[in-house]
C-alpha cells in the first residue's frame, strides 16, 4: 500500500531545500572572512611589488 502523503507539507519541505541550496551557493560566492579578503589583498600587493622591482628600466642615450 503507497504511503500518504500531506502535499502541503511537501511542498513546504520542497521549498525549503531549495532555499537550502540557494543559501548554500551563495556561502560558497560570497561568504569570504575579512582575513581571507585581507590576505588576497596582501598577496596581490607584494605580487605586484615583486613584479615592478624586476622591471627593467628603459636606457637614455
């Protein structure tokens, strides 16, 4: 015998796992520390930094 089901109540439990996943998805784009922000700024300066100290400068005649 197949098992009732409230369909009220399914597509509340539908409706939450979507928000479920939604919420997830946006943790994983924009859910960063301010010390992860801070380090990636970090690294990109002294990236930069170790760029422009190689940097050959153009002789004058």
């Amino acid at each position: 015998m197949a098992e009732i089901v409230n369909l009220k109540r399914a597509r509340k439990e539908k409706a939450r796992r979507e928000r479920d996943s939604e919420a997830d998805a946006n943790r994983r784009r924009f859910g960063r520390t301010r010390a992860e922000k801070a380090a990636d700024t970090d690294a990109a300066a002294r990236a930069r930094q170790t760029l422009d100290g190689k940097q050959i400068e153009p002789e004058d005649s």
